[in-house]
C-alpha cells in the first residue's frame, strides 16, 4: 500500500479522494475492490485499525451481499461501488440490480440466543458493528450506504 508519508506536509483537511467501480457479479472481483478502498483510507491516514478491520470486513460484507443475495450472481448484472473519503469521514455505496430488503427487518442481533444458528444476517451486523452509521434505499438499483467517521 501506498504510504501517508506521500502527503507529510499537505493539508489533508482539505483532500477528497472519491472512486467509482463497476464490477461484475463475481466474487473473485471483492478482495482488489477492497484494497483500494483501504488505501485510499490509508492514504488519509485512518488508523490501523479502521484500515486493516472495519473497512475490509464491512466492505467485504456488502460486495458479498450485493453479488450473492442482490444479484444472485447473475454474471450478466453489476455491482457498483461509490467511495468518497476525506480527512474526517469515509461513504461507501455498494449498489447493486436486486429488488431490494427491508434493513430493519433483517439487521439482526448475531450474538442474541435465538439468532446464533441462524445462517443469514451476519452481514449486516458485522457492517452495523464497524460501521458509523448504515442505510439502505432504492436509486436505480438497491444501495447499501456505509459511512464511518475517521477515528485516531
């Protein structure tokens, strides 16, 4: 990963980095998604923690989410990814061309007794547990925002 050191000396309070990607629906696409979501984050200097867990597991979550369960792996549908990070908050928009879910309903405790063999929702409360805020609505496809708030 590119180091921060690159930007020792500018002001990073006023650095905007933003990336946009369509990707099939193809999970071999996730993981290099991923990394360059982490290091644009990287770049800003997230801490270490948010570059190397909270962004990879909750992104991760969503590409996977939106490529199994939104496009049921359709090869022929995509997936959108919109990343706009800047010195004091990340947003990730994770779209994809599925009919959509009910966020509520399926934002499940993972960790309560009746949920602990379910096999569905983990996604979602792990992106809910690393996340600062999470928010699902419709725009020309299902979107799935993720925003985190830049932690020292």
């Amino acid at each position: 990963m590119t180091s921060p050191d690159r930007f020792r000396g500018l002001p990073l309070g006023s650095l905007h980095l933003a990336l946009e990607l369509e990707i099939p629906s193809d999970i071999r696409y996730i993981e290099r998604v991923v990394e360059m979501v982490a290091r644009q984050c990287e770049q800003l200097a997230y801490s270490t923690r948010q570059v190397s867990l909270n962004v990879p597991v909750a992104l991760t979550e969503a590409l996977s989410n939106a490529i199994l369960r939104g496009n049921r792996e359709h090869i022929a549908k995509r997936v959108q990814v919109r990343c706009d990070v800047n010195r004091e908050r990340l947003v990730l928009e994770v779209v994809d061309e599925g009919t959509g879910f009910d966020l509520a309903e399926c934002l499940v405790d993972a960790t309560s007794p009746e949920n602990l063999v379910r096999e569905d929702g983990r996604g979602l409360f792990l992106m809910a547990q690393l996340m600062d805020r999470v928010e699902r609505f419709a725009n020309h496809g299902n979107v799935v925002r993720l925003t985190m708030r830049r932690h020292d």
